[in-house]
C-alpha cells in the first residue's frame, strides 16, 4: 500500500492533535487547590478519585509553607469532590 507525503503529514498532524487533546482532559482532571487564604484550604480532588487522600496531600503541602498542618475542617456532602481543610499548629 502507497502512502504519498500528504498523507503521512497528515497522519502526524491527527496523532499530535490527539496527543494534545488527552493531555488536556487529564490535566484537568488533577487535583488541585482551588482556594488557600488564611488557615483555610479548599482542594478539589480528582474526577476518577474524589478520595481525601489525595485532597489531604495537597492540603498539608499548602499549609506547610505556613509551617501548619491540615485538619479535615469540612466535607461538603457524602460524594463531594471538593474537601475544605484548616491549616492548624500540630497537636491541635
């Protein structure tokens, strides 16, 4: 089977453009911090996750620049995505 140049650029062309896509979607599927002021951190958790393990991670590295650990402060409902975390003194 003969595939002309066009075609082969074309292929390429549809293979990066697929590429780029997936790596949209999944980026946009992380976790990540949506909202940090103060001593409060809101973290919404991945699609597939919607776990706190992964929201409680990103919660400790937020409030650990304040030199604070993250206590769970709120969950929004049973199936949430997003977790509200207060950055407190360890032993609180």
């Amino acid at each position: 089977m003969f595939i002309s140049d066009a075609m082969r650029e074309r292929m390429v062309f549809n293979k990066n453009i697929v590429l780029v896509s997936i790596f949209i979607i999944l980026s946009a599927c992380a976790a990540k911090v949506t909202r940090s002021s103060g001593r409060t951190v809101v973290i919404r958790a991945a699609v597939p996750d919607m776990g706190v393990e992964k929201a409680l991670d990103l919660a400790e590295a937020e409030c650990s620049k304040q030199g604070l650990s993250a206590r769970v402060q709120e969950l929004t409902s049973a199936t949430t995505d997003r977790y509200i975390f207060e950055c407190v003194q360890l032993g609180n």
